[in-house]
C-alpha cells in the first residue's frame, strides 16, 4: 500500500478532485482501502468533510534558473578529443 501523499504527488491528485462525489468519511476511508492507499490523517478528513479549508499541498518554489536547467549533461563534454603528439611525459 502507498500513502495518499505519495499517490497525490506522483499522479498530481487533489483530495478535493480525488474525493469527488463522496460524502462522508466513511465513504472515503472505504475508497482509499479499496484502492489500496493509505489515506491522509484523520484530522485531515475531518477539516475536509466538515466545510473547513481544504488542506493544499505546496510544491517547492522553483526559481526561473530551475526551469532552465537541462536534466542531461552538457553536450560539450562529448567533444572532447584526445590528441596524440610526440612529446614524452615524464614524472619528476
């Protein structure tokens, strides 16, 4: 079983979107058990059936470098060539 954070995050769920149609809690724990997730605490449920603000996940801030970053590696690393010359190296 996967905890509701885990499930909300990964498949960008809200409780609000993934408890639609679903009135009591009750009802909720019924359907996090039968989909085989470990739902979020109690008092969580709670605020969320009894019309209080709905608990919002926030996702880290990401800076404008962020967005820009490349996820692989610099192609300049792939131009690298080694150049043979006949000069001897030597250790001292």
């Amino acid at each position: 079983m996967k905890d509701w954070d885990f499930i909300a995050a990964r498949r960008k769920l809200s409780l609000e979107g993934f408890l639609k149609g679903v009135s009591t809690i009750e009802d909720a724990l019924e359907k996090f058990s039968g989909m085989d997730i470990i739902p979020p605490e109690r008092s969580i449920l709670d605020r969320f059936f009894n019309g209080s603000e709905t608990p919002q996940v926030t996702q880290p801030e990401v800076t404008e470098e962020q967005k820009h970053e490349k996820s692989t590696p610099s192609a300049k690393y792939d131009d690298i060539v080694i150049i043979e010359t006949d000069e001897a190296v030597t250790d001292n």
